[in-house]
C-alpha cells in the first residue's frame, strides 16, 4: 500500500504543481477526488477482503480518472504553450479558462474599438 502512495506521489506531485499554476480551481478539485480516492483506496485495501475490496475499487477509479484528467490538462498547457493563440482562441477552451473579468474585458475592448471606428 505504502509503496503504491510512493509511486504515485513520484509522479502526481510535479502534475499538480504545474497544472496549480495554470488551472488552479480545476487542480484543488482533482486533488480533492484523490485524496478521497486515496483514503478509499487505503481503507478498501486494509479491509479483511484485502485486494479484491469492493472499497478500494471505489476509491481507485476516482483516483485513476482525477490523476488521468491531471495529466491531460498538463498536456494541455503544453499544447497551449507550443501552437499559442490557435488553441486559446478556440470557443471551448476559453469556456474553461477565461473568468468573468476576462470576458468583460474583451466586452470592453470591442466596444472601444468599435467606437473609434465610428465616423
């Protein structure tokens, strides 16, 4: 059980550094599903059953999809930072990642350009 933490300690650690400082709502909601996860997947795993817990199987796909999304969104920034505005400027992707103030600024931006266009 220890050895598993490890092993995925070794790896989650630096996904979820990177993906805090671009994502950080989406990363403390994946950090969340895994420590649950993880406490499940511990809990099922030192039940009587042992490995073939019910539990742990519970705690392990939450775990396993979270850490998987993780990596995907690193992928993502990665993406991002290798084909710059083509990606960021497509309609789902500032769905996720522009705030409100984001918005508001474009709104802004294009009034005032439009105004200057104005005879």
């Amino acid at each position: 059980m220890h050895a598993n933490n490890v092993e995925h300690l070794a790896w989650t650690l630096p996904i979820f550094f990177l993906n805090g400082i671009f994502f950080p709502r989406l990363t403390v909601g994946l950090g969340a599903v895994v420590l649950v996860g993880r406490e499940l997947y511990r809990t099922g795993y030192m039940s009587p059953e042992g490995p073939t817990s019910k539990i742990r199987e519970y705690g392990a796909y939450p775990l396993n999809i979270a850490e998987a999304l993780a990596v995907l969104s690193v992928s993502f920034v990665f993406l991002r930072h290798q084909f710059g505005g083509f990606a960021s400027r497509r309609r789902i992707v500032r769905y996720f990642t522009h705030s409100q103030y984001d918005v508001q600024h474009e709104k802004l931006l294009k009034e005032i350009k439009d105004a200057k266009q104005m005879p």
